[in-house]
C-alpha cells in the first residue's frame, strides 16, 4: 500500500457542487449597478426583495433583467450550468430561464439563517468581503472561526461522512448547487464593512432535473 496507485480515496455520494471564478469585468459592472441603487432611495425602495427572503440583513436587492443581460451575468450563470451538467450527467440542457437573482448586503451581527431556494438550480458568491470578520470570544486559536461564512449543509454527519462544507468568502467566488441544498450565512462582528453577496434561482430542462422520470 505504499504506492500512489494504491491508495485511492473516492467520494461520489452527495450534491455536486460547482466553483467559479466570477469575471472582474462582469463583478465590477454589478458593484457599481448596486452602488447605484443604495444612493437611489426610491430605486432601493422599487427593487427591495427583503420581504420575500429569510435574511435578517440590513438590504436585498432583486436583479432587473437589463443589468443581467448588460454586465452578462445571466449569460454567465447559463454557461457555467450548462457546462457544469454537461460534465456530471453527459447531457447537454436547452432551458435556462432565471427565475431571480439578487444581490445581498450584509453588515456586522447580521446572519441568514438556514433555508433552500425555488427552482432547480441556485447559486451563491461574492461581490465584496470585510478585510477582517472578527474572532471567537475567548480567542480560540485552535478553532476556526465561522464568521461571515457559507455553510451548505447536506444529509447527517455519519462515520466517514461529512454533512456540512464550509466557504470562507472571496471576492470573485461562485458556488454552484441544487435548489434543496440547505445554507446558512453565520453573522461577523468586527468589522464594519460590507458583506456582499450575490445569489440566483433558474429552471432547466424538466427532463434532466426530474431524474425519477
């Protein structure tokens, strides 16, 4: 067992989960769109999706389609899920209709608790990132400290078997999963900064998602 070959580790159960690099030219046209929209009382006012969303945070804005095909974000998502089915199930989608997406605003104490999402696939990244997040309260060095991060949850924890995956935030990150794929965003306390995110729900084929049949 002391050769490479013979040691194998292999972990096929589970959601499959998919990691992007969001392009800066599309980031940047988004964090200026939502900058915009923060100045604009009345505009944040018209485009508030707080009310529909679990989050206790301090705003939630709700994409207008023009901004997502002008930055190319929603040619971005389509082509990031359409290679990312193609690789797991070897077929090719022909429907990717956004339902929604949005953009969070995150700011010290603040969480979203643990919820899924509509649709059939959904998605998670982030446009702007604290420099610090804050630290445990007895300064656990040994502990990692989960401020401000993502956490997708899946099944129980067993022997050999995680249920939880844990995302630190990068600017530029995006992460890629089912609609049922349980998440949680923990609150941070030490900075004062903006924890910006950005999310999706869509709808692809009915005959790919609906592996029963």
């Amino acid at each position: 067992m002391d050769k490479e070959k013979d040691f194998e580790i292999i972990k096929q159960f589970g959601p499959s989960i998919l990691k992007v690099k969001i392009p800066n030219e599309i980031l940047n046209q988004l964090n200026e769109y939502i900058d915009n929209i923060v100045e604009d009382k009345e505009l944040s006012k018209k485009l508030n999706f707080g009310e529909q969303l679990v989050g206790d945070v301090s705003q939630e804005i709700k994409l207008e389609t023009e901004i997502m095909q002008k930055s190319g974000w929603g040619n971005f998502l389509g082509l990031s899920v359409g290679k990312w089915i193609g690789s797991e199930m070897g077929k090719k989608i022909t429907k990717f209709n956004i339902i929604e997406s949005w953009a969070v605003r995150q700011f010290k104490n603040e969480y979203n608790p643990v919820h899924w999402h509509n649709g059939h696939i959904s998605g998670a990244g982030f446009l702007k990132v604290p420099k610090i997040f804050g630290k445990h309260v007895q300064n656990k060095e040994n502990k990692n400290y989960k401020g401000g991060n993502l956490q997708l949850i899946h099944g129980s924890r067993m022997f050999l078997n995680d249920s939880t995956y844990t995302i630190k935030p990068k600017v530029g990150d995006f992460y890629f999963f089912p609609n049922y794929m349980m998440h949680v965003v923990y609150p941070f306390k030490e900075s004062d900064e903006e924890r910006r995110s950005i999310s999706f729900n869509a709808k692809i084929d009915d005959e790919i998602f609906n592996v029963y049949g």
